[in-house]
C-alpha cells in the first residue's frame, strides 16, 4: 500500500526523532527527550509512548494545516458533521461543517486517514518485535497497541464506510495488519471484517491489561480498553457485551460536580471523569503549534481562533432549548441574546447560543480528555434498552441526568420513546465531545439544519445518512491499484 507506506515513514521517522512523552513516566522526569530515543529507539515502550504523543500533536495527519492536531482534532471535526454544533465563519474545521470533508481531494480526508494509518504501521511493527515476547511488561505494551489499532480502525472504518447495520457485505477500510505488505497495495476489507478485527483486538487487549496499573491516564488501561469495546458493540449491536463492558468501566468513577462541568473541568485530566486523556504541558506543545489545538478551535473565551479571531463554536439553536432551565449544563451555553461572559479577569460580549463548556485558563496548554464515563451511562442505557431491560436503562439514566437537573425524574418511557430520550440525554451532555456525528449514522438520523428560525451558518443545507460517508483520499487511491474509491 504505497500512500499508507509513505504516509507511515514520513511521520513515523519524525515521531522517533523528537517525540517526548509526558506523563508517561519513562524516565523519573516524565519526558523522552529526542537525543535519548534516537540512542534507544528499540525501546518497545519509549516508541509506544510516540504514539500516544503523536496522537495529540500538530501534524498527526501528514499535514501542516491548524485543523490537523490528532484524536481531538478529528473528534472536533466530527461533530462540526452532527446537527448540534456550529461554527460561525468558514475557517479552520469549517470543511466538517460544510461536509467539503468528505471530499477525496479535501485534507480532512487525508488527515483522518493518515493519523489512524500512519500509527496502525508502528503498532504492526511493534507487535511483529513483541511476538514471542510473554514478559510481563511487554504483555501490557501489547494490549496497549492493539487496543489502539482497535480503535484507530473503530475511527477509519466509521469515517469511510456506511454503519455497520445492514452495509456489512459493503466496502470497509483495507486491513492492515503487519508491518509487510504487498507492494500493489491491500484491498478494502468488507465492514464485517473490518469490525471482526476491532472485536478480535480490543478484547484481547482487555484480556492482557488485567494487572497492567497504568502510571498515567495517557496510556489505555484495562478500564479505558473496557470503554472502548463499549462503543463498538454499541456499533455492531452486541448490546450485551456493549451493556457489560459500559458498567463495567465506569463502575467506581465519581461523576463531575457542577462546579467540574461549569468551569475548567474539561480542561484537565484530574477531572474525576477522564478515563483516558492527554496532560499537555509546555513540552507537549512546543511540539506543535499553539493555535493548532482543540482549545485554539473550542474555547471561545481565549486568545486563539475561536477566542481571539472569533471563529466561534456554537450550539444548536433546537438542542439548546431542549435543556431544562433546572439543568446546569444550560449554564455553558448563551441563550438567544447576545450576552458577555468574564473568563481569566477578561470580559468580552458575545452572540447567542455561543459555548462557553470549553475553558482552558492557560496559553492553550489545557489537557485532552479523550474519554469521559459520563459518554458509558449512555452507552449502557440504550444498550439495555434494546435488550428490553427497559427499567435498567431508565435507572441509568436516572443516575447520571439526576446529577446534572435535580428536577429530572426517573423516566416513564418505553420503547423508541426511551430510546430518543436517552439520545437527547447524551447529545446535550456530550457537546463537543464526538460523539453526536457517529450516533446519527449509527442510527440513520439526517442532517437537518434548515427549519424555522434555524442558527446554523455556512454549513446550512440538509443531507440523509447515505452522505455520510467520506472518500478516500486521492494519494491513496492514485497509489494503491487495489483499492475503490467511495462515490
């Protein structure tokens, strides 16, 4: 597969050469410097924690666009793709919001290719080395690597191939699964194999990270694998592996205060949520560029592109009036007047249904928060509800919607009613967080964001499900004569 190769070794040598890997406690100060992985770059773990950097680094998808910052980036991006969030000028992560993304010659469809790509080949390499390796340190390397294949093919098969009900028989994402490959390129694998190889990996993985105590929320753990695995049989419709693995996940994780979600929670992975997550430091993002960061593109009180050149996030003017005035997560949104709102001793005015759930009180060095529990209460919900444990769900979701609106009451829906409210429940929740996109393909929802008195911007159009699928890239379809390319 030549594009994947030459993806692979354009980023894999710069992630050996100068990647750092804070908060991974390789060394007593917590950093790899350059010059010492250069010196070592056998180390399983020194490489493995490249990874974890790269996938939180500026450049992570090939490019040097300000939209190409990794898992984040592409968590932003699609969720610009969903019906709840909005970006007001076309700028940096306008093309998800106005769906040129999907595009083969857009560098959206490069970005998330090559992110997942480029790390799926060092993880193959590392797993080839680490075959016959049965040591108790390398068994949870092991686990930690193919948890992340999991999940960078959850990501590329969700992205270029249609759901995964009824379209199983159809085209997936090609099945890179060593680090040799035939010169001509692999064919794109069916949906069905594409996720046979997720399950086969991700549960595996929980498997070899039973003992593994995790010095850091940067590397997956057996929790953080357990949460994984939620999602993706929440996707294939195993909804009681899916149920299984949700409680079990999040079982033990206090949930968010309102001070938590109303302040500076989402910045830091302290927060008592975070199951896996990102500490940045000044380090980290020397790495790469300071505006090319989730906060730079969600914060719209700071002094990067949604702060400072008002390349604003907003909320959907539907979902936000569906939030309960008695629920505090309303508290991170302006309403339907222009409003100011004071941040870090700095006071600025700004328009209606604008988000203020993003705030990071440093220079843009705010944390990455990958996964939440409160993102498994759902999951766990609605993978109960279609089970027909319908007084289970609604019992979840009483746990966690009771904490955010101590006027919520324990639901009296049954059936699709229950299941929309529990949708509803998560979206609000969840804003921002990249999820909305993924749940309305799952579940064949359309884009509408043309209605009466609609606050969408230049991405004002509507579009059935069947558009939501991206292309894949041009270098890699000019490439690889294997390979078909999407309509």
């Amino acid at each position: 597969m030549k594009t994947i190769k030459y993806f692979i070794t354009a980023i894999s040598i710069g992630l050996i050469a100068h990647s750092c890997s804070s908060d991974l406690n390789t060394l007593p100060e917590g950093d790899i410097s350059g010059e010492q992985l250069n010196n070592d770059s056998s180390s399983p773990e020194k490489i493995l924690g490249g990874i974890y950097l790269d996938l939180r680094s500026n450049g992570a998808g090939g490019t040097t666009s300000h939209s190409d910052f990794g898992i984040m980036g592409i968590k932003a991006g699609a969720d610009l793709m969903s019906n709840d969030v909005i970006q007001s000028t076309n700028q940096h992560l306008g093309m998800f919001y106005n769906y040129e993304a999907t595009n083969a010659s857009n560098s959206a469809s490069e970005i998330v290719w090559t992110t997942f790509y480029a790390r799926i080949f060092v993880i193959n390499k590392l797993l080839d080395d680490l075959k016959n390796d049965t040591g108790t340190k390398n068994r949870a390397i092991k686990g930690q690597l193919l948890a992340l294949r999991a999940y960078s093919y959850l990501y590329l098969v969700r992205f270029y191939a249609n759901s995964y009900k009824e379209h199983q028989s159809e085209p997936g994402v090609p099945l890179v699964l060593t680090s040799s490959n035939p010169s001509q390129g692999l064919p794109r694998s069916t949906v069905s194999e594409v996720y046979g190889q997720i399950v086969k990996d991700i549960e595996e993985s929980i498997v070899l990270l039973d003992t593994f105590a995790r010095p850091s929320k940067a590397q997956i753990d057996q929790r953080t694998a357990k949460a994984i695995a939620a999602e993706v049989f929440l996707e294939t419709g195993n909804y009681a592996k899916s149920a299984q693995y949700a409680e079990e996940s999040k079982q033990g994780i206090a949930l968010m205060t309102e001070n938590d979600y109303t302040t500076t929670g989402f910045s830091t992975v302290s927060n008592p949520e975070a199951i896996w997550g990102f500490h940045n430091t000044i380090s980290t993002m020397s790495i790469g560029n300071y505006y090319a960061s989730f906060f730079s593109m969600f914060d719209n009180t700071n002094e990067g592109y949604a702060g400072a050149a008002q390349i604003r996030k907003l909320i959907d003017k539907r979902l936000y009036d569906a939030i309960p005035e008695t629920d505090y997560r309303k508290k991170v949104f302006n309403g339907s007047q222009s409003a100011s709102y004071t941040f870090n001793g700095k006071t600025k005015n700004y328009p209606a249904y604008v988000s203020w759930k993003f705030k990071d009180p440093s220079l843009f060095e705010g944390d990455y928060i990958y996964i939440r529990a409160s993102s498994l209460y759902y999951i766990e919900a609605e993978a109960l509800a279609r089970q027909g444990r319908e007084a289970e769900a609604r019992q979840v979701l009483f746990e966690i919607s009771s904490k955010r609106d101590k006027a919520y009451t324990l639901s009296s829906k049954t059936g699709n009613e229950l299941i929309s409210e529990i949708i509803l429940q998560k979206r609000i929740e969840l804003w921002g967080e990249g999820y909305a996109w993924f749940d309305m393909k799952r579940l064949n929802t359309p884009l509408e964001r043309i209605y009466p008195g609609t606050n969408h911007t230049f991405g004002r159009f509507n579009l059935s499900p069947d558009k939501f699928r991206f292309q894949i890239p041009n270098k890699e379809i000019n490439n690889n004569p294997q390979i078909t390319q999407n309509p």
